[in-house]
C-alpha cells in the first residue's frame, strides 16, 4: 500500500478563484498493491497541510480502534 499526494486539476479560472478564496487544492489518497484506491483524503489549501495529514494518519492509524454501529 502507498499513500498519494496530489494536486487536483482545475481549469484557469477555478484555480484562480480557488487561489484568490484559499481554495483546497491538494488532496490524498491511499492506494493498494493492485493500485485501487482504498481510501481518499480531504482537500488541503497547501501540499504541506496534505502531507503533514498523511504523515498524521499514518502515526495514529495502528492504535485506532474498530467501532460497530
């Protein structure tokens, strides 16, 4: 498995706006052997919020513990 940092694709002016609003631009995701996408991350205003998410994720994910609803 493999975690992967993005930007997402915006046309011109969307990513202008975005930029001008502080738009989320970079996303990630977590990828298996096969390379389906297990599961996708939120969208972060800066790639270093996004990774310092997935370095968070990865610490934390091992001690979470399985709740049944």
């Amino acid at each position: 498995m493999n975690f992967e940092i993005y930007e997402r694709e915006r046309s011109r002016v969307a990513a202008l706006r975005g930029r001008l609003m502080g738009g989320g631009d970079w996303r990630w995701r977590l990828k298996d052997h096969a390379g389906a996408t297990i599961a996708p991350g939120d969208n972060y205003p800066t790639r270093s919020e996004c990774e310092r998410a997935v370095l968070l994720l990865k610490q934390e994910i091992a001690a979470a513990p399985i709740t049944f609803l």
